[in-house]
C-alpha cells in the first residue's frame, strides 16, 4: 500500500520509467478488486500500476462495507431495475464528484509522473471518475479505459471533449447490464466519437463485470497508445 494525498492505493511499481496505468475501482469495493488486472492484463511494454481505493465507507449489506468515490442511491436502482429500467445519468451531476475529483488530482500530483505517461481508467462508478479527470486534466493523458461506464453530466462533458480530439479511448459494456444499461453507455460512444475522439464500444453478452476478452483488448489497446 502506498499513501498519495489523502488517498491509499496498492501498487505495481515494475520501473520507474515506465508509463502508469491508474484503475478506479466500482461502487462497494476496494482497492483489492481489481489490483489482479494488473497481472492478468498482458502487454508488449510495460506499465507501472496503481489502484486506488474510495474515499468513503459505505454498507453495501448486513455487517458488510466497501469504498465508494461518491454516495449513490442504490434503492432507487434496484426500483428502477424492478420496473424493467435504468437509470438516465446523463444529465446529473453526483454530489460528491468534486470533491472525488479533488482528491484523485491531488493524488496525481503527489505521483509527481507526467500526464502523458498516465492512463485512467476504471470499472462502473470507477469509470466515471477517470473519465471526469481524463477530460478536465490540464494537460492530455495517455488514454482512457472505460469498463462498464455510463454517461454523466452530459453537458459539461461535451464542453472538454474537443480538447481530446484524436485521442483514442476504450470502452466496453454488457449488453445486459442490469445496473448501468447498455444503452447509456452507447450514448457515451457517440459523445466522445461524434466531439473527435476516437474509439468504440466493445459490446458483449453479460451483465456488469469484466470478461476475459475485455481484458485481452485492453492489452491491445495499452500495446498501441
């Protein structure tokens, strides 16, 4: 474990010299999710790893917590999947993405690495965040990984795509998802492509997870940026 601001994270630290990639992980886990993605994702180059872990504890069942960036309604999803539905995060903003932003820059900062050797990337809520901080960084990153994701605040995303114009992305999603639906993720897609990005959408048959072939890709994507 390694302390970055105010942030613990689990590293993989193969060569100084290396580009890092930094994974956010999803709503109710930790830092240990998907520190193992750091081994089972193979590239032709290496690459340093860092997993942070959430700022917040929240309960995620009896006697049971994990970490969060942000607090998030999870009654209101489970009501949404019960009538067949997904909830349309496009045009919110969560409480608590700033200050998630805030300490995620700090922690950055802290690693003292160039943002051109930097790669964000996550799972879920995750996502979200690399997403935010790929698209407000003062300067560009490596890449961006998106695993799971969903659209947020829409608008204010719109905003700082063009600045990345001809970047390269990766996404993936399930195409029955029940917890963020497939089609938000494709309205993503469109929003980075259709402002100047470049990338798609690795669509598969499952639900809200990380399959082997997503982690393959990954490796490619990493192999070519």
């Amino acid at each position: 474990m390694r302390q970055l601001g105010k942030i613990h994270c689990q590293e993989i630290n193969k060569d100084d010299n290396a580009p890092w990639v930094i994974f956010f992980h999803g709503f109710g886990a930790d830092c240990n999710d998907l520190f193992p993605l750091g081994d089972m994702i193979s590239t032709k180059k290496t690459y340093n790893w860092l997993f942070p872990n959430g700022i917040l504890e929240v309960p995620i069942g009896p006697a049971w917590m994990g970490r969060a960036w942000w607090t998030i309604d999870m009654m209101e999803i489970q009501r949404a999947a019960e009538r067949g539905e997904h909830r349309d995060l496009s045009g919110e903003t969560p409480k608590g993405l700033t200050k998630a932003y805030d300490m995620a820059m700090e922690m950055i900062r802290q690693m003292k690495v160039p943002w051109n050797k930097i790669v964000l990337g996550g799972f879920s809520q995750g996502a979200m965040l690399a997403t935010e901080l790929y698209l407000r960084a003062p300067e560009t990153p490596a890449g961006l990984v998106i695993m799971s994701g969903t659209l947020l605040h829409q608008e204010e995303w719109k905003k700082h795509i063009p600045a990345r114009a001809g970047q390269r992305f990766f996404q993936s999603h399930g195409e029955m998802d029940p917890i963020l639906g497939f089609k938000q993720a494709q309205k993503l897609e469109t929003l980075l492509t259709q402002n100047g990005m470049k990338g798609s959408l690795l669509s598969f048959r499952g639900g809200h997870e990380i399959p082997p072939q997503v982690l393959a890709k990954i490796g490619e994507y990493l192999n070519t940026i």
